[in-house]
C-alpha cells in the first residue's frame, strides 16, 4: 500500500566530515575525507577511523551531567547544531510535549564508560567503581533517555539496536507511530561513538582495513569505524513542504549471525518493500546511497540484491567519507541524502581505487551535480536485519 508522505521539516547531522549541515556540505564539495589514522589509545593495530573533534572538552547539560558520557556527549553536539533545538521547541508550542515521539537508533550507546570502568575495578574483589552509571551511559536506553530530557519531550520514546540498520528502521516506527495516532510528530535519529570494544571487536572477526576504507573497490579490506549523531523531525503537515519520506521497507535474512545473505535476498525484499510504498519504480530513483562498506561480501551481497531491479540511479557509498558510523548510519547517509536532494548533489564514491570487475553496479566517481527528485539509501545491518528508505523532494 501506497504511504502517505511524511515531510522530513528539520534535520542535522554530524560526523567526521563536520557538525552541521553547512560543514558536511562544505567538506563534501571540497573532496575531504573525514577519515584519520586512528590515535585512540590502546589500539596497538593499524586502521583509519572517522573521528568527531572536540568531545572530549565539551561535558553534557549541567543538569543531565548523570549521563555524562562520550555517546550522550555527541548526541549533545548533534543537537545543538541547525538551530535543532528551536526547530523542536516550536513544535512543542504546536502539537505539546507528549504529542512529539522520539525514536533513536545505537548499537554502542555510552559502552566506553564501562570500558573506563572495567580498568579501574578493584584488583581484589573486581568490583566496580561506584561511579560507575550503567542506567544513564551504556544501557542501550540512554541516549534516548538523555536526548528526550534535552530537548524536554515527552512522546513514545524508543531506541532501536539493529545493528548498522538501526537509525533507519527508526523513520519506519515513527511513521508506524505517527500513523497509528500516538503521537502528531517525532524526532529521529541516531548516535555511535567511537569505544575500544567496536573496534577489536571487527578486528578480530577480520573485518577492519588497514587503509582508508575502500567501498566498492577491487582492493578493498574491510571498514573505517567513524562515531556522528544526526537527528531529523518528521511531521505530518509542514508549512513549506520539500523533503519526505515516501517509503520504507525493512526484512531479515535469517541466514547468518554476520554474514549477509550472499545473494541479497533480504536486501533485495527491503529495497522491493520500500518501493511499493512509495509508489514508484527502481527506474524513478535518481540517487541510492549504498551500504557499501567495503567489506568482500557485504558489497557483493548488496550488488547483487540491486541487479534485481532496473535502475539508472547514480550510486555511491559514502562511508569512504565518514567511515562506517554503525548505528548511526542510516541517519548519517539519510541526511546526506537530503543534502543531496537540496543542492543538487550526487556525492562521489571516494577512496574506491581500481573499479571491482565482479560488481555490476557502476558507481560515481566523482561529485556529479544534477535536479534529484528521488533517492534512496541503504542500510544492511550485521546479521541480516535490513531497512531501505526512500525519500523525495515534493513540489
């Protein structure tokens, strides 16, 4: 069934590339990658990451310092950015607080915290510190938590944890929300920050470059772990409409616990979801954000899940950009897309090297700057869980 539109009336973003939208854009149009050899402390590997300068001076609210954290204070930074939190406020003087949801993905939320804690715990009794705050800074929870008492909403509240796919499915439950009548608007979003436990976690499954992260390439080794918050307001009416989410669709492979299906199954059924409630065809797109993360299987998995559509939509991942925000993908690459949408910008595929003959899926290699009417992006979590978005630009 065909949605109803649901107008995208604010967003903001943060992440490798800059805070804000006037940041991204600017590092975007500039051809800077936001990656950096990574300088974290205790990575006695090699590996690029895309790191958001600053966090570590810059503490939460005063009055919200219980949930001081690196995650929470980033999700801070996310806000303050686009004039957000007016944006939020004159919604509130329109639909009151408990009428505006809030629905935000994670996967790493404040784990770091506990990771601090772990080296401090007593030698002898292993206990842990009595500072130490699991409810505020590392329950998956806490950023929504903390999120809903900066910007003093009261709505449905939710936190997704899929996984890479997380900050999208979040657009689907808030329409499946605003929808259903529980709430008149909603704040989506997403925030991952960069913690030891991610990374030697993907280290020790093989799955960190070395290098740049190179999606879609033919040398490609793996991801680039990059931290960003990005958030976005969605509302059914808006007093100028632009851009809107048209549709959504979402699946599982139920194939394997990190592994993609390797003919992209489940990608192909979320992409065929997301296009029936739209109401349009693959060939109507003009623009899809891949996944494309740069590892072997997930870029073959998602080539081969778009082969099954006719399409002539520029395409680029632009994780080679951020790298691989994880949880705050989908809204990290959302986002971008409705960078493109405004400015007429198709992002190129950076850091890609020599083309991979096995993919089918040409993709762009440089910045092509063209009217987008139509997009898609891409998120394909870890262990099959995947969301595909489309977005428009309304008259």
């Amino acid at each position: 069934m065909r949605l109803t539109p649901l107008h995208v009336t604010a967003y903001t973003l943060s992440n490798a590339l800059g805070r804000g939208k006037a940041a991204v854009f600017d590092s975007l149009t500039k051809g800077q990658s936001g990656l950096t050899h990574c300088d974290l402390e205790s990575v006695n590997f090699s590996c690029w990451i895309g790191r958001v300068g600053g966090i570590e001076q810059e503490p939460v609210r005063k009055d919200l310092q219980h949930f001081d954290c690196r995650n929470n204070r980033l999700a801070q930074i996310g806000l303050e950015q686009d004039g957000f939190v007016g944006i939020i406020e004159g919604a509130i003087q329109r639909y009151g607080k408990a009428r505006i949801g809030l629905f935000l993905g994670t996967s790493t939320s404040g784990i770091q915290e506990t990771e601090h804690a772990y080296a401090k715990r007593d030698l002898i009794t292993e206990a842990l510190p009595s500072s130490f705050r699991y409810e505020t800074t590392q329950n998956v929870n806490s950023l929504t938590d903390f999120c809903g008492r900066f910007l003093d909403i009261e709505g449905p509240a939710l936190t997704i944890s899929t996984a890479c796919s997380s900050s999208s499915k979040v657009f689907a439950t808030a329409y499946r929300f605003i929808d259903s009548g529980f709430c008149d608007a909603a704040v989506v979003g997403g925030v991952d920050s960069l913690c030891l436990t991610t990374l030697y976690g993907f280290h020790s499954l093989g799955l960190i470059s070395e290098v740049a992260c190179t999606p879609w390439g033919k040398t490609r080794t793996g991801i680039s772990i990059g931290e960003a918050a990005g958030f976005a307001l969605l509302e059914r009416r808006a007093a100028r409409p632009n851009i809107a989410l048209l549709g959504y669709g979402e699946s599982g492979d139920a194939y394997h616990m990190s592994s993609p299906h390797p003919e992209g199954k489940g990608a192909a059924l979320a992409i065929s979801k997301a296009l029936e409630r739209a109401g349009i065809t693959a060939d109507d797109l003009d623009y899809i954000n891949l996944h494309g993360t740069g590892t072997q299987l997930n870029d073959i998995s998602e080539d081969k899940a778009l082969q099954q559509f006719d399409h002539h939509a520029g395409c680029s991942s632009t994780k080679g950009w951020t790298g691989h925000t994880l949880a705050a993908a989908g809204i990290t690459e959302a986002a971008i897309a409705f960078l493109g949408l405004e400015q007429g910008l198709i992002p190129a595929n950076i850091n890609r090297g020599e083309a991979d003959p096995e993919l089918a899926t040409a993709v762009v290699a440089e910045n092509q700057w063209q009217s987008l009417k139509t997009v898609m992006s891409n998120s394909f979590g870890f262990g099959g869980t995947n969301c595909s978005l489309v977005f428009g630009k309304l008259d």
